[in-house]
C-alpha cells in the first residue's frame, strides 16, 4: 500500500493535515504492523492527507525514560523535535499510547509543542462528522465485545470514553469487565515491563487480566495500545482459547466494518 513520506512531500512544498506517528511496535512488530495498516487503509478510504517520517522516525523515549535512562531519552526526544519543527508539524496522530502520552505531556518542555491525538479519539470524531460511515449489518453486527482500557490513554489521559463510542458504531454488544474504565487492570507491559522478565509471582498480570476478559464471554478483545495487544494475545494462548477469542485494535474493528 502507499503511505506518504513527509520527506516527499516537503520536496512538493505541501503539508499533511496529519502526521501518522506509526511507533516502534507499529514499524516493527508483525502484530502491530496490521494494526498501522488498517489505520492507513482508513485513512486513505477517507482520503485525509497525511504522512509518516518513516526512516526519520526514531522512538519517543518512552520505554528508556521509564526505565530510568534520562539522558538517553532526552538524547531521542530532541532529535525527534528537531525533525517535528524542520517539517513545521503541527497535529500528530498516533496509534500508541505511550507515543501518546510522552509527545502530548513531556515534549513540550524540551521544546515540542504539538496537537496530538490518539487514534481512537481521531476515529471518533471522524464517526461523528459522518466521514466515516459503516456496513449495514457489519462484520462484528451483534457480537459480543469487550474493552480493555490502556493505562496511558485511560488514567493517564482520562480518555475513556472515545473507544466505546466507536465500539458502539459497530452496532456491536459492549460487555464491560470487573475491572474497567478508571479501575480497570493495566495488562503487564506499562513502565518498560514490555522489555522486560517480571518479578516472580503466582501468576502473571496478562494471564489474569486476559482472564477477565474471557469471563465476559466475548469473542472479541477491542484494545487501542500494541503493548497491550501483544500481552492480551499471549493470555488468549495461554487460556488455550485462539479459536474462540480474538484480539483487535480498534483500528482493525472499524477498518474491518467501513462501508
């Protein structure tokens, strides 16, 4: 598929009207390739100018700051502002909470002021302008989903409400966890635990927290973060349920279900 180089488009002398910030899952890991790609696919249906940095694109830091590395991150952050303000960039659209998340709250005091937005809120608003309109009778039409809250979109940002409007687009039925919205359960890979062996315990947080999710009896797993996706598949697996559950970005739900 073709996914516009802001480095292209400069040459042109134009401008997106967004900035896909992809991240280093959405780049590079298989899984959440899909996921960058749905997203585009959306994009380009809709036909929004955008673009990607591609190869100018290096990782926000966020894994590395909350490890604990400071001069490394800071090291990052500044060239990627560098590379946001040659290109005058001014709204980025994001599939990654934690790019979310630092390039919203913590680049502004480096010097990196932008409009950024996360995807699910994006799609939203697209929903309501009637931009994006869906398949009668779509492919997830009455089943069964359930939600699970990011931790950097939900109670870092207080965004909760955007994804299960979407959800609820899909003329789908929305069954909540125990554990949800504010009180919801964070799926093991948040503060650089991604990169990381867990303390030992007597379990492990994405087996647990993806048990939730299966006891709501959905065949459907929406999230909006590719951490959170690959530690939620893992539990599928783990609960021997591949064939019965599904993992999908909210990305891939609307993608999916487009008219």
């Amino acid at each position: 598929m073709h996914v516009p180089l802001m480095s292209e488009m400069a040459i042109r002398g134009e401008s997106p009207e967004i900035l896909f910030w992809v991240g280093c899952a959405g780049s590079f890991d298989q899984r959440a390739q899909k996921i960058s790609m749905a997203f585009a696919t959306i994009l380009n249906k809709i036909g929004i100018k955008y673009a990607i940095l591609g190869k100018e694109e290096m990782c926000t830091g966020d894994p590395v700051r909350r490890a604990g590395n400071e001069f490394l991150f800071q090291m990052m952050a500044y060239q990627n502002i560098q590379v946001l303000n040659q290109y005058k960039i001014r709204k980025i659209v994001t599939a990654c909470p934690h790019c979310f998340n630092i390039l919203k709250n913590e680049y502004p005091s480096l010097g990196g002021d932008y409009e950024v937005i996360h995807h699910t809120v994006f799609l939203q608003h697209l929903i309501d302008e009637g931009k994006i309109k869906m398949k009668e009778g779509g492919a997830f039409k009455g089943r069964r989903i359930t939600y699970h809250d990011s931790c950097y979109l939900g109670r870092g940002n207080n965004i909760y409400e955007a994804p299960r409007k979407v959800l609820e687009a899909l003329d789908a039925e929305l069954v909540e966890m125990k554990r949800c919205g504010s009180k919801g359960m964070c799926c093991g890979a948040g503060g650089a635990q991604m990169f990381k062996e867990e303390e030992k315990g007597d379990t492990r947080i994405n087996w647990e927290r993806t048990g939730e999710a299966i006891e709501t009896g959905s065949s459907v797993i929406a999230s909006a973060c590719p951490f959170c996706n690959t530690m939620l598949t893992d539990g599928v697996k783990n609960h021997e349920k591949e064939d019965q559950v599904q993992v999908l970005d909210i990305a891939e739900l609307v993608a999916a279900s487009m008219a």
